[in-house]
C-alpha cells in the first residue's frame, strides 16, 4: 500500500540539484531517524525523474506490517522533513511512501523473519536452489520446510496432507543467497477452513436439533 503526496519544492541551494546517489544518501540520514522513531525500518529510497519533477520513493516496514494509517502518518512525516531541508535542492518532487511488495528480495534477518509460513524460493551459495516454507527466523539462521524434489505423500508439507514432502532443515543466512516470496493463491490450511466453515453454516441453517434425523414411513404405513 502507499500514500502519493502532493508536489513539494526543496529549499535552494547553492549546490543546486543533487545527483540520484547523493539525494538518496541525503535522504536517507535525514528520514531514518524519524521512520525508526515511528516503530518501522526504512528499506529503500528510490529517487527518479518524472517529468520536471523527481519522484521520491520511500518503502518502509514492520514486524506488525504497515496499515494505511501508518503509511499516511509517515508521508506527513516525511513531507514536513524535506520541506524544511535543502537535499533536493532546487529539484521539485513528488513523495510516495509505501509498504514493500512481495516481490521484494529477503536480504536481512528481518525480511525472513517477517516471511515466516511463506513459501520461497532461495538459490544457495554452494549452487542450487531450494524452496520450501519459512518456519522461523533469527539474526543468523532461518529454518525451512523444504520441499522435496519429485516426492509425495503425506505430512506437513506446502501442499496440505497430500502435497510434497518435505524436510526441516535450518540454513544459516550465509548459506542463502537473495530469496523470493512465491504468490500462492491458496495458503496451507484454506481447505480445511473452508470446509469447517461451511460445515458450521450448514449446521446453523438447519432448525432440526442437532442428532436428530427427520421421521419418515412409507405412505402405505397405517396411521
């Protein structure tokens, strides 16, 4: 999600318009603090041109995720900081504040422990690739259920009772390269709810005591 804000003009400066680095490293010891104080990491700082203008990307995040109100907050934020300073000097901009995508790269410790119970798909440093469901993650290591190539059967596996094998194993990060989220359009355990769901609005819908089947005889049984 992301909140656009409307055009702002920096301060002049005797520096005049600063280059794309040299405005992200601006930028980034400017906002960091705030965004940190707010609760939320600061990602990423894209800066590119838009016509005449420069659009400024703030992506942020955080272990709760980031509403809508969160991001609105840290526009308003971010909007009065570089108001108030010179480090996109003479540039005009527009500023956009947003949570990351789920094509963003797990990198840091936190974005695999922010992956927890989504299935990714990590290349390894010693060659290879593995996929497999994020189970937990700290500073140094994440533990995976890894899917098993070509097996199936039975067990806790990414595709529900009857999908692939799988194996717990714990990676150090170091063992990791870049990994990516997989979009699955249907999580672990969407079956069984809903089917419990409807189960339970069946069984609302129904004015027969619970147990009790309704009487039936045959049209030919004697009253």
């Amino acid at each position: 999600m992301s909140v656009q804000s409307g055009e702002g003009s920096a301060q002049r400066s005797s520096a005049g318009r600063p280059s794309r680095d040299q405005a992200v490293s601006a930028l980034t010891a400017l906002l960091e603090p705030a965004v940190a104080e707010a609760g939320f990491d600061l990602e990423e700082i894209d800066v590119r041109p838009a016509g005449r203008r420069r659009l400024v990307k703030i992506v942020v995040d955080g272990d709760g995720g980031v509403s809508l109100d969160d991001v609105a907050t840290l526009s308003q934020t971010a909007s009065e900081l570089l108001d108030g300073s010179d480090v996109m000097g003479t540039a005009a901009y527009v500023l956009e504040v947003t949570s990351p995508g789920v094509d963003r790269p797990l990198t840091e410790p936190r974005h695999w422990r922010r992956a927890a119970g989504r299935l990714i798909v990590a290349p390894l440093t010693a060659g290879g690739q593995i996929e497999g469901r994020v189970v937990e993650a700290d500073e140094t290591s994440v533990l995976l259920d890894v899917v098993a190539k070509g097996g199936t059967g039975k067990g806790k596996g990414p595709g529900g009772p009857k999908g692939p094998k799988t194996t717990r194993r714990r990676f150090g990060l170091d063992e990791l390269g870049r990994g990516r989220v997989q979009v699955e359009f249907r999580r672990p355990g969407d079956t069984a709810d809903m089917a419990d769901s409807a189960g339970a609005d069946d069984a609302g819908d129904s004015d027969e005591p619970a147990g009790e089947a309704e009487e039936t005889r045959s049209p030919a049984e004697p009253d």
